[in-house]
C-alpha cells in the first residue's frame, strides 16, 4: 500500500510543477526513462541538473558583481541574455528566485523517488 501512495504522491507532485509551468511535457519522457535505464536516473538527472544551474549562477553572480563587468564572459555563460540587458543585477536576481523555486520543487521530486526506490528494493 505505501509504495501505490508513493507513486500516487509523486504524479500529483509532478502535475501540480507542471500547471505551474516549472516543467514541461519533456521531464514526462525524462520519468519515464528510469523504466528503461535505471531505477534512479530521475534522481541523478535532477541532481545534475541542479548542481549545473547552481554552478551557473555561482558564474553569472561572480561575473555580474565584479567593479568592471566582462560581458563576454557573462554572454558565455548565459547565452547572451545578461550580457545584452541593462539590468543584469535584477535580471540574474530574478532569475536566481526562480530558480530556488525550482529547486526546492525537484529537492521534494527526488525525495519522493526515493522514497519509491526504497520501497520497490523493499527497504
């Protein structure tokens, strides 16, 4: 019975991050790849994906603070987007809230995969 719950709580988790538009019809295809690949790899593709972004952001926040900004190197790191606007402090803030948004969404996902993961290995 718990693992049916699990797996109940986790599609409603989903469809509720999508309504809100934080995912698209695409991380329905990256779920359904740990059927075929392996148990965890929603768990270690949303990890990746959330050490990457913050990685990004360590980038674009320690480029952006900087007395002389180098755009170059910011339009390398966020394809063009904060090199070209005005605001880059409110636009790289703004993303960032965004982001932690996100982020403690998927940190509540992975947790609800383990929690299937666990159960399935019978743990």
């Amino acid at each position: 019975m718990a693992l049916p719950m699990q797996r109940s709580l986790l599609r409603s988790f989903v469809q509720s991050m999508h309504e809100e538009g934080i995912v698209n019809d695409d991380f329905y295809q990256l779920l359904a790849m740990k059927e075929t690949v392996r148990q965890d790899y929603v768990v270690r593709a949303v990890t990746s994906y959330c050490l990457s972004a913050q990685n990004l952001f360590s980038h674009l926040t320690y480029h952006i603070c900087q007395p002389e900004v180098d755009y170059h190197q910011v339009n390398t790191a966020a394809c063009e987007f904060y090199a070209r606007t005005s605001s880059c402090s409110r636009a790289l803030y703004w993303t960032k809230n965004e982001y932690s948004k996100l982020r403690r969404k998927f940190e509540t996902l992975v947790q609800m995969e383990r929690k299937i993961i666990d159960l399935e290995n019978g743990h």
